[in-house]
C-alpha cells in the first residue's frame, strides 16, 4: 500500500523557497574559523582586521563631533555621495598619476558594497568572469551570488601566468577580470609594472574590462609605489577602493572609480542597494580627510604594520618545518606559506589550535582545485614579541606529523 | 558596394555591456523631478523627507560622542549587527504584541537594503511577485534589477482589492506580496485589521510570503495602532523597518525581521552586501534609543507633523478643482489625490511651477496603467501656514485648462 499526501484546501501550501543564486552562496569558511580563535589565549594570525590600537579615536571623534553641528548631516543625501569626500579622493587619484574628478566617483557602504554593485551591472547569471589563483574569499561569494562562472587565473611562482591570462580570455570570453593587483588578499603578491601593462593590454585585445580592488595600496612599508591598473587602460578598468585599512572599517566608507559608460548603471544599482551611504560617516571621513590628521596617522599604522612584517619574517624560518616557502611583501597585511610537499595546512590547523596559535588554511580561497599545501599569515594584529610567540608555538605544532 | 568593418587584431575589442538586470533598472523619475523643484522660491509637496527642524541634533550627538569614547565602534563587526540595537529594536516588537528575539533581527543599511537583500534571496530573473498598486517607488526599482515580473494588485476605492489579490495569487503563484501597509508611500492608506488578517490567510492558501514594509508605523497622529501582518501569518512575513523617519535617514539605518527559514539566507546576502552596516552609528543608534532621549524625540515630531496633516486637510476644499477627491491618512507623510475626470495631473505640474509650488504626478508609482488624475502631496516638510500658503497657489495655478 502507498502512503499518499493529500493536499487540504484547509492546509497552508509549502513556502517558496530561496532563489537560486541565493543557493549558490555559502558562508565563508574563514568566519566560521575565526569562531575558534577566539579564546583569548590564542594567538591568532586568521584574522584580517586592522590592528584596533593605532586607530586615531581623538581625531575621528573630533570629526564627528564637528559635522554633528550641522543638521543636514542627518538628512537624506544623494547617492553620489559627499561632494568634498569625492574630491579629496579625486585629488588622491589625481596626484598619484591618475587624472580623476568627483564626477567620476560613488562613494559605496565600503569596498565590498562596490564588488556587489559591479557585479549587479555586469553580470548575469553564468555569465564568466576571471578572478586570481588564490582569490578574496569575499569576492568569491559575492560572484556566486550573482551567478557567475568563476574561472581563476593561476600563478607561475609568485607572477600571475599572463600566458594563462591571455588562453583563459581567450577561451572564456570573460565579462571582467578580477584582481586586487597590490598586496593581495591572501597571498600579499602585487603585479609588477609590466605585468599591469600587460593585464591591461590584454583587457584591450580581449574586451574584457578589469575590476581592481585596492583596498592596501596605501599600506607600503617598503619598494616603489605601482601604477593604477586604471592608468594603463582607462576606459576598460573600474577601481575600488576604501577607508577601513586607512582610517577605519567601523565607518564603512568605500568607492568606485568608475568609467564613463557605466557610471549612469553603477549609480542606479547605488541607489537601489541602499539610496546612499550614511551621511554621518562621510561627512566625518571628509572632515577627517581635510583636517590634515588622517596622513600622520596612516604614517603611524605603516611604520607599526611595517616592523610586524618585519618580526614575522625574521622568526618564519626557525618556525616552519624544512623546505616551506613564503614571499616577503612590500605591504598590506599577509604572508602567504606554502609547506614543503606531503603537507596540509588544513590537517595541521587543530594542532596549532591546541597550541594556542591560529593561522587560516589556503584552500578556501581557491575558486578551482586547491593547493592544500599553502596557508595565509596576517601580521598586523601584535606587535613584534607577540608575534615571534606566537611563530614560536606554530612551530612547535609542526611536530614530527606529514 | 557594402561597406564592411574589418575588425583588427590592433583594434580594441568592443567593451561587454551591462548586465540585463541593470538594463531593466531606471532612475526614479520622482529623483529627476525633485531637481526641478529645487528652487528655493518652490513650496514643494513633492518630497518625502523628514523635517530636518525637527532631528533631535543634540541628542544624536551626544550619543555619537559617547560612543566614540570606545575603540571597538572603529573596528569590522557582525553582519547581524550591533547586539544591543538588536534587542532594542526585539524590545519594542515584543512590546507591540509581535514577539520577536534579537537573533530575529538583522541590522540593514536603511530599509532600502533590506528590500535589496530579500530581492536577493528570494527572486530569480523572471520570478513573479505582487505589488500594491501603486507602490512605493524605490521597492519597484529594486524588483525590475532583479528581474522580476511585477503584478499590480488594484484597490477598491480606499481598500485593497481582496478579490484581486486571492485571483492573482492563484493565477501567477507569486515569490512574495510586497506591502507597506501602515500609512502607505505613495497613498497614506493603511490596511484595517480584517484587511490584514484576509491578507496572510491568503498568503498561507496560496503558498507566497509577504514583505511588510514599516517605516511610517509609528508616525501615527490619530486612530488606534495596528496588528502588524507579522503576527497574522509569523512563518510566511518578513518585516522591514527603519529609523529613518523617527531618529534621522542620515545614519541609514534600517532592520530585516526575518522569518527562521530565511535568517541564514539573509545574513549571508548582507554579508556579501557590505559585510555589515556602519558599526558607529549603530552604536549611535543603540545608544540614543537606550538613552531615553528618542521617545520624547519622536513625540515632538508626530505632534509637528499631525497639525501640518491637519493644515493640509483643511485647506485642500478650497485648493482643489471640484469633485477632486483625497483621503484622511492618520499618519504618515501623504495623501493621496484624485483630479476630477478629465483632468491629468503631470500635464498640470508646469503650471504650477510656474507659481513656485510642486507635488508629484501619482502615475510613476503604478507597475501597470497608471491613474493619469492621480498625485501625491507630502505634507511633513513645512509648517501649518506656508502648506496653506503653497496649498492657495496650487489652487491658482489649475486655472480653467482641463
């Protein structure tokens, strides 16, 4: 005999599920991580958050305190955004080499708002885009969103493979390219000047347009800056960038440097997202920006972030097992670790964390196979002896295992 | 002889396009209109900002001031947002007979983003969903990016259409009924506790969710409060509210109550949205609705914009042609106005900028054929004599035309 469901007029009907892109995207793996480190003994080289001590509190305070005598920082606002905030990041562009003007800039809810805009003018679902080999994990969830076929683009060494570049594009016919082309996340790798030049022309020769995503390019402890990607190909390249590594993330004050021919679909989708960013913020970012303090600051957060980098390096070789690799960037916040064959960086996680020592496995931020040896060190969170502690524990966790 | 373009291998590739959604997407006439209206000689009913004479400047930054004593406000947070905002914000659902726990809520950057990220989580491209018709216009705009198919569901005088609701339900099997049933953009209309309770026993028959949308709920200046359509239907209504019109728009700050099925769909759609919502003003926020400051607050801004309700309503019979028809909201900051036969409200408004007064044509706001004699008049942004100043020059500028 057969069970059968009869449905009842009386009954309510089943609920519409979720959409289908919604379906495609996960949690990230790394928050999930990041629960565990947590227990305050643990020293934690996970994380990606800007060190919370070399904020400047007094300053950005006495920012807000100022635009809060103004009542039409409590209105609704255009979702341009703040007129003087555009110009002093236009100005920033402007004398860095890249001819900018506010015209050319929405300022977003922090930079990973502005990955979601393009993403909502650019593509539709299974649409292709390439993205780096090993990925911003964040990016990675915000393309599955919208439904894209994610194609990385691996690395020959520390160098992004321009060969594969060129058959992936070619192959692939992708909507944009995606890249954060200084100090990447997670791998801290920034593509030289001939690498740009040669990204860009092959944007040109392929049409596909380039999104990068700046948000360390200001953190250099050392080397000479790179040029703008956006430099090099104009009208093919959409620049994000933002204030959380600069200033702070709590105010949420990204932009896009947009081309022409999108600047109209970008502002809509701005609009439709969230009318605008927080008038509060931006005015207080302006104010901040102009008051002059925000340069000594930042000089403070890259002298500190540059001596961290600096005490990581120096203990990474009496701290991983014989035959590991790493590259020593000239900036941002990470080191990235590739243990010597036989290894996985993942296996080996729960012995560090019975150490009381965290660092993130690789895997996650590969879009296809993964390299399970390699593993992400951020240095910004302690200072020197923490973190030559902290390296001192990892390596005692290597023990005689793989 | 054909004139052929030959594409060269030196020749850039065309650009791609923008995405079919974003192509969908257009600004909201009502944003271009407002620019006409800018003059500063324009009494304009056209708005629908908050009176910004009425923002309790001093309490909100004093509250700011407070909390930016603290290092952690700088800093990333959780995409659910700000603890005990969450639970301010559960209090007062709990209070007003829906009950509701913080881990039900997930802070959004205004109600317009909650509408993105339901949008998101719930709609593929060519999804149906219903709408009350007219409707609030920006919610539109983030439907048509998502590629919805959007159903108007008429009213009956000052009614829903209950019939035209159960038939369109069973005709297109809708996503969701989107609704913003208190005090309604564009029309001031509110849907009565039978209406309301006819509505989700609808939603359970036929199997849609429904999105209640509530930022005008506690600007009420007369009547009884109303049962939110959460507590009628709790598993089939995800409710959107906001502070934007009872502390200020500025901080952007809205809420998603969501429903269990949905929560983790939703937070990881914020997540991917802007990682979360500004962490000082939602420590702002927090702090000023635990200070005791937002009731008093709020209650000097219901009773302003009651007697500028009232104002308008006693001064419309002598603006308005003859056998022009509106309603009596009983709060919020509309009413909606019915031309006589024969009239049309877009062809009037030159007119009447040519006598310094603006209001906005109701036709924008409708999905399908618009009623051509409709219009929308704020009545929130001016005090009692310059609306009946304004109110006198409409009514010289309908003149004999029409």
């Amino acid at each position: 005999m057969t069970s059968v469901s009869v449905r009842s007029d009386e009954l309510a009907r089943a609920l519409p599920g979720r959409s289908q892109r919604a379906g495609a995207a996960k949690t990230s793996p790394v928050r999930d991580l990041l629960a565990l480190t947590e227990r305050p003994e643990v020293i934690s080289f996970a994380g990606g958050l800007p060190a919370p001590e070399l904020f400047d509190l007094d300053g950005i305070r006495s920012s807000y305190d100022e635009v809060l005598r103004t009542r039409s920082v409590l209105q609704y606002s255009t979702s341009e955004g703040n007129r003087a905030l555009r110009e002093e990041v236009a100005r920033r562009y402007s004398a860095d080499g890249l001819p900018t003007s506010a015209a050319d800039l929405i300022i977003t809810t922090g930079s990973q708002q502005g990955l979601g805009l393009l993403a909502t003018c650019l593509l539709d679902p299974g649409d292709t885009i390439l993205v780096e080999e090993p990925c911003y994990l964040a990016a990675l969830q915000t393309f599955a969103l919208a439904g894209a076929r994610v194609i990385g683009v691996p690395y020959a060494g520390e160098e992004l493979d321009l060969e594969a570049l060129e058959r992936l594009a070619a192959e692939h016919a992708p909507k944009f390219f995606y890249t954060v082309p200084t100090f990447q996340n997670p791998t801290g790798r920034s593509h030289g000047v001939d690498a740009r030049a040669r990204i860009a022309a092959s944007a040109r020769r392929h049409g596909f347009r380039i999104i990068e995503d700046e948000p360390y390019r200001q953190l250099r402890y050392s080397g000479e800056p790179l040029p703008s990607l956006a430099s090099f190909a104009p009208e093919h390249v959409l620049s994000l960038g933002s204030f959380s590594k600069v200033i702070a993330p709590g105010l949420r004050i990204g932009w896009i440097r947009t081309t022409k021919d999108l600047h109209p679909t970008v502002l809509i989708a701005k609009q439709a997202a969230d009318l605008h960013t927080s008038t509060i913020d931006q005015a207080a970012a302006a104010h901040y920006l102009l008051s002059g303090r925000g340069e000594p600051a930042l000089e403070v957060i890259r002298r500190a972030y540059g001596e961290r980098r600096d005490a990581m390096l120096a203990a990474l070789p009496a701290a991983m097992p014989s035959g590991t690799t790493w590259n020593s960037p000239d900036g941002g916040m990470f080191v990235w670790v590739r243990l010597p064959e036989g290894r996985n960086a993942a296996a080996a996680l729960p012995d560090a964390l019975a150490r009381d020592v965290a660092f993130v496995p690789g895997a996650p931020f590969f879009a296809g196979p993964a390299d399970e040896r390699t593993l992400r060190l951020s240095f910004t969170t302690y200072e020197p002896d923490t973190i030559r502690t902290g390296l001192s524990r990892l390596g005692a966790a290597w023990g005689g295992a793989g």
